[in-house]
C-alpha cells in the first residue's frame, strides 16, 4: 500500500504543475494584454481568479470559505495569512474580489511560464536584502495609491514543519499603518494537509479558509505597529490551535 501512495504523491505533484501551466496556455493573449499596462491589472486579477479556481478545483479541493466581512468595491486592504502550501496563493485570489498585489520571494519568479507572469505583477523581495525590502515599500505604495490592496504572507516564508505558526515580520503592518488601510486576516485551515511544501504528502479534500473581522489601523502609528502584529497573529494562531 506504501508502494501505491508514493506513486500518487509524484502524479499528484505533476498533476498540480500541469494545472498551473493548462489555463495560462489557454489565456496567454488575454493575459499578455492586460499586463501592458500597470492600470489594467484589475483585468489581469480577474483572469488570476479564473487560473485558481481551475487549479483547486481540478486538484479535488473543496474550498469551503467564510468572511466576516466582504471588503467594499475600490478600497484598499491589507490581506494577511499564513503560509504552509503553494495552494494558498490560489486560495486567497478565490477568497477576494476585491484585486490585490502579492508581496512574494523572487524565487518564485523562476517557475517557468508561471514565474513569467509573477514577476510582473507580483511585488518581488529578496529577503536577505535590506535594499530590496526598503524597494517592496516603494511598490507597495505606489500600488495601494492606484486604488489596489496588498497581500502579505508576513510569516517570511514557510516555518518548519512542526511549527503551527511562525512569528510575523512588522513591514506589512506598518505598511497598512502608514496607508491607515485595514488589516483582513485570512486563516487556511486545511492547506498544509491538502498541499503542503513535503513532496510526497497531499491529497483532495475539504479546504477551508476563514476570514476574520477587520482591523482597522486609523489613528494607529508606527509605534503601535507591534500590537498590530501580535493582535493578527493571536487570530490566526487561536484558529489553526482549535481546529
């Protein structure tokens, strides 16, 4: 039996990657024109929203979402969440309408045909510079001045695997501070189960993402960046330690 669950772990992997690479293909006009321009991103999240959905779906996920509160159309948020699996950059494009802009590591960029669309429309850091983390504050203005949210995994990467959830790094909350924009924290439940990082582990299943109540950041400053942090984490943290 051992024998057989490896061999679907690896068509599982490989499944997952032709997933990705299938819905590009059949949008690449579409998806070539709306990242001409920085103003039609809007256009190009919508097509984002479609890929995911083909992607969770077409890997037997049966996504289960539940939101305190639907963000209003044109304004501005900061989605947080934590990170254990490549499926929850495709769960949270399905969980808001409203177009974000991914802060992600610019090893993903490398992915082929994925990495050609990632790296530009996606906000890339390289962590282990302090250059290039000053420069995500730039983009990530810029983005939010043009009317668009941000999302942040602020864990920094993904903890170890007998870590339920690591600690937050501040820049997304004093980026949310400086913008006086709401933090949405988003909780997935089940990703790590479903799809984590370990190669021969997965499987279709229930996946369940829950979105809390809104933080607001009004009349926050920097100094109060670390309760920010601590507040978030305490709602992810609690939800992934009950379930």
């Amino acid at each position: 039996m051992t024998v057989f669950k490896y061999i679907f772990w690896v068509f599982y992997r490989i499944w997952f990657y032709v997933l990705v690479a299938v819905p590009i293909l059949i949008m690449l006009p579409l998806l070539l024109v709306s990242i001409l321009k920085e103003s039609w991103y809007p256009y190009f999240y919508r097509l984002a929203r479609i890929w995911a959905r083909f992607i969770l779906i077409g890997m037997g996920f049966n996504t289960h979402i539940t939101l305190a509160e639907k963000p209003k159309r044109k304004a501005s948020y900061m989605f947080i969440g934590n990170h254990t699996s490549m499926a929850d950059i495709m769960l949270m494009l399905v969980v808001s309408k409203n177009p974000f802009v991914f802060v992600g590591k610019k090893e993903l960029a490398k992915i082929p045909l994925f990495g050609f669309f990632y790296k530009r429309t996606c906000i890339l850091v390289d962590r282990s510079s302090e250059k290039s983390r000053k420069a995500v504050f730039l983009r990530a203005q810029r983005r939010l001045k043009q009317g668009l949210s941000i999302c942040i995994f602020p864990e920094g990467g993904v903890p170890a695997e007998d870590v339920i959830l690591d600690e937050f790094k501040d820049g997304a909350f004093r980026l949310a501070i400086n913008h006086q924009i709401p933090i949405v924290p988003i909780v997935f439940l089940d990703n790590k189960k479903r799809f984590p990082f370990t190669f021969f582990s997965g499987s279709p299943g229930k996946m369940r993402a829950i979105g809390f109540p809104f933080i607001p950041t009004k009349g926050l400053h920097v100094a109060d960046t670390k309760d920010l942090n601590k507040e978030t984490r305490s709602l992810i943290l609690n939800a992934l330690q009950s379930n």
